[in-house]
C-alpha cells in the first residue's frame, strides 16, 4: 500500500488519538504526499535535518521535534517547531521557555519520562519528574505551556512501561500523553495514549544511517 492508504488505515486504526507522523530521513515528496493524504502533525528527531526541510512545508501543519535535544540547540528548535516533546531536564525547559519569550514564539513541550531505565532513552526518572515538573511549571507563560509526557517504551515490557508513564501523567495532570511507535503503538493505545508518533508504517522501512 501507498502512503495515502497508509495514513488512512492508521487513522481509523487508533480513534481520537491524535498522530505524529515522523518524517526522519523521509524526503519532502514523501511528507507532502502524508500531508495531502491527511497529516496535520509531522514528527522531526534532528534540528539539522529539520532545518532544510520544514520551512518547504505548510503553514498550517503543527510541528514536532520528538527526538534528542541538546540545549545549545534550543534556539534553534524553537524557531523551527511547535511542539518539543523531548524535554528532559530542567536546564533545557528553562532555555526552551526563556527563547519563547525571546522569539515571541507560542511553544508547547512535553516532558519525556523514562520507565525503563535504559539510558540510551533519555528523559526524568519516575523519582525525579515530580520534582523536575514543579519546578517547570513555574516557568509556564503564554509562551512556553507543558500539554503532556511523552514516552519511549522498551522492546521487553512495553505494557508495563506504558502503564507505569500513564500512571505518572495522571498524577502529573498532563493532558496529553505520548506514547507509541509503529512496533507498539496498539498496546500504547489500549494502556491509555491519546497521541502516537508512526513513521515505519506510514512510509516503509527508512534506509540506514
């Protein structure tokens, strides 16, 4: 199947949750073709590649950086998206909201949380993020607002992992939670997301870095 029934059968697939298509490594005919079928938020992993290809993109698509972020790179992001969703420490919130304000720019980001331990995931233990999330909130203007956490789920326990993050963003009262990837996102689904983040099975395999 193309990418347009792709795009559709996902949709129908997951209800009223919202999708992040990721585009990373995709070309601007491919993120055009997801768009025209019905793509409305596009998912990015790297500020440089973000660079060259969004600003050939439409207005009116609300754009994610959902992969590492280093915080020498927040200006950048936040001049090329909407949405960060892998904020994972204070330092990096703090640089986040301070060029929002620089740039007048309306940014929403997510905290990424990380359940399983597995360092090569990044984001705030489950013992620090309550910690880690009042100090951010203090920071919150009309520039520079949390809408929800974001996780990445081990290969191993993605369940549990899912339950675990769900558990926490209750209590966190975040609205939005983020969770899911092609290889899981269904199970992310049944455990309560309410946005998924798919690229592999809208586009087909990505070629190899």
């Amino acid at each position: 199947m193309g990418i347009a029934e792709n795009i559709t059968r996902v949709k129908s697939g997951i209800g009223g949750a919202r999708l992040v298509v990721v585009t990373k490594g995709r070309s601007i005919g491919e993120i055009k073709e997801a768009i025209a079928a019905g793509a409305v938020e596009i998912g990015e992993n790297r500020v440089q590649e973000a660079a060259l290809k969004l600003p050939q993109l439409p207005k009116n698509i609300t754009r994610h950086m959902v992969g590492h972020l280093q915080s020498n790179k927040a200006k950048d992001a936040v001049a090329l998206f909407d949405a960060i969703q892998s904020v994972d420490s204070v330092k990096l919130a703090e640089k986040i909201a301070n060029e929002a304000v620089r740039q007048k720019k309306r940014i929403v980001i997510y905290l990424q949380l990380n359940v399983s331990g597995k360092e090569s995931q990044g984001g705030f233990s489950p013992a620090e993020i309550g910690r880690a999330a009042a100090e951010i909130k203090k920071m919150q203007s009309w520039f520079f607002v949390i809408e929800g956490l974001m996780i990445i789920a081990s290969v191993e326990n993605p369940r549990g992992n899912f339950r675990a993050a769900k558990t926490i963003a209750d209590r966190l009262n975040l609205r939005v939670f983020s969770a899911g990837m092609t290889s899981d996102y269904n199970i992310a689904l049944e455990e309560g997301s309410n946005m998924v983040r798919v690229g592999t099975e809208i586009f087909g395999e990505r070629k190899k870095d």
